[in-house]
C-alpha cells in the first residue's frame, strides 16, 4: 500500500509500536532495511519490525561507519524507511552525535521522522564497527548520563543501550555498564560483540528480567546463531544489520563488471527486479488510482 494511502499508517506512536513487539513474548526479529525499497521488501516478506544500520547507511553512501553523518542524514532514512513500510523502525544512533544536549536533539529528531527506538552505544569518537578492533570506551557515568538524556527528551522512543564494553573489560565489566544504563533510563540492553554461545548465556542469565538485543551481523565476531537459538539463549530482539545492502552492493558489483566486459546489460536480465515487480512493490497502480480520484472534477450539490 502506498504510503499516499494511509490506511497502512498508524496513528498510535511509533514508539509504542516497537515496544509492543518487544513485549508480546517471542523474539522480535528486525532485518536491516537501508532504505524504503528494502523496507518494502522485508514487510512483504512478512517481518513486522525493522533496523536502520549506521554501518549500512555510511556505506551506502560511500563512506566508513565512523561516526561522521549527521544527525540530519539519519533523518532522511528514517523518514523514507518508516514512510515506506509503516512498521516500527530501530535506529542506529551511535554515540549521540555528542553529549547530553545534542542526544536530547537526536532523540526527538528521530521520533518525529518517525523512528520507533534508537541504541546509543559506549564508544568514543571516531566510533567503529562494534566487530573490529581498538575500539574507545567512554566512561561509564558519561554514557549513563546520555542515556538518562534520552529518556528525558522522548515522548515514545524506546531506548536501547548498546555497551563494547566486552572485548576490554569482559563479561563483568559489560553486565556492570548495563545495569548502570537501566538505572539511567534505557529501556534495553545491546551488548555487542560478543563471541560464543556461552557468552550469550552468561550476560543474559546475569540481567534478569531486562530485554536483550542480539546483533547477528556477517563476517563479525559473532558466529552464526537462528532467531530462535538467540530466543532460547535468552534474547528479546536480533538484527541482521548489513544484510540487505551487502547483498545488493554484490550484485551491482556483477552488474557493472557485465556492463564492462560486455557492453550490454542482457547477461544480467534474469537477476534483475523486472518492471512489473517494481511497480507491484511500489505500488504504482495504486497511485495512479489515488491521482485520477483527486483530479476527477466533482461539481457542487445544484451546480448546472
């Protein structure tokens, strides 16, 4: 349904909508989508949450997730993600893009593009991947006033609170920091990184209670788990937060090497999105419905 239509729409806040999905009991499963055709995608292949990757927006912008977009760009991918899908949308909000303040900016920027919950993470700036080496901690106390923040700026926004604190400070030094970021107001918790089964088991049997964020990102430190092992380790969300857009950049990698070598794109017809599904996906026909029903001319009750 185009988003012209609102029927698709909500008007119960968006944020709320994610927390109800985290609540209802299960695993809430949130595929990054890096922009609204990916969203489109993912809703139809019946996901009913979704996550929006610093990592896959800097990429696909041609840039390193290293915390230099700002709070503005993010902006316009929520807005065509959340507009495109309608569904309650997670966002990757680094480290605040600064302190206090400008988290409070960030969060009420992001709820009123229309994002359901945003992660802040731990890190200094220049921030990394979660999954690579070297990375900067703030202080504990620093980050927890991020988070209370947060909490203080939103109207709905779910906050999770994303810790790297277990490549330096292990198990211990992570649990730590979580409970300090609950006190301050998160909602949830996001320990990245981390690399066995065990380690999984470990965290989450030391929060009780708290809702957990598991990140099944490729090519990481983190081995491959299901959405239900993750569940069963006990884990309330999971994303796969690159998929979508390592997927699509290989195959424009094989697009573009065929355009080269054979000066024609036919070789790649059969892996292409056809006309057709495009405009099925987007909903072409339903917008030329909608234009021909504002610009049919209706006279006024007695006009001759």
């Amino acid at each position: 349904m185009p988003y012209l239509v609102s029927s698709h729409l909500s008007d119960r806040p968006a944020g709320e909508r994610f927390r109800a999905l985290v609540e209802r009991g299960g695993i809430a499963r949130l595929p990054g989508a890096h922009n609204g055709m990916a969203a489109l995608q993912a809703k139809a292949a019946g996901f009913e949450g979704l996550y929006l990757s610093g990592a896959a927006m800097t990429a696909s912008m041609g840039i390193p997730d290293l915390g230099i977009i700002t709070v503005d760009e993010v902006a316009f991918f929520i807005r065509q993600i959340a507009r495109a899908a309608g569904l309650p949308l997670l966002v990757d909000g680094d480290t605040g893009y600064g302190e206090a303040l400008n988290v409070m900016h960030m969060v009420r920027t992001f709820e009123e593009a229309g994002a359901g919950a945003v992660h802040l993470e731990d890190q200094l700036l220049p921030k990394k991947c979660g999954h690579l080496n070297d990375k900067k901690l703030a202080d504990a106390r620093d980050m927890a006033a991020k988070v209370a923040a947060a909490a203080k700026a939103r109207r709905h926004l779910y906050i999770v609170a994303r810790t790297d604190a277990a490549a330096s400070e292990g198990i211990d030094g992570a649990v730590a920091r979580a409970k300090l970021y609950m006190e301050a107001g998160a909602d949830a918790i996001f320990p990245e990184a981390l690399t066995t089964a065990e380690m999984f088991r470990e965290f989450a049997a030391r929060m009780p209670g708290v809702p957990l964020l598991a990140n099944m990102t490729e090519f990481g430190r983190t081995p491959f788990f299901t959405a239900s092992e993750f569940e069963e380790m006990g884990y309330r969300m999971v994303i796969w937060p690159v998929s979508s857009l390592r997927v699509a950049n290989k195959a424009q990698e094989k697009l573009y090497a065929a355009l080269a070598r054979d000066g024609s794109t036919k070789a790649m017809l059969d892996e292409m999105q056809s006309r057709a599904e495009l405009y099925e996906t987007i909903g072409l026909g339903q917008y030329e419905a909608l234009d021909a029903s504002i610009v049919a001319t209706v006279l006024p009750d007695g006009a001759t």
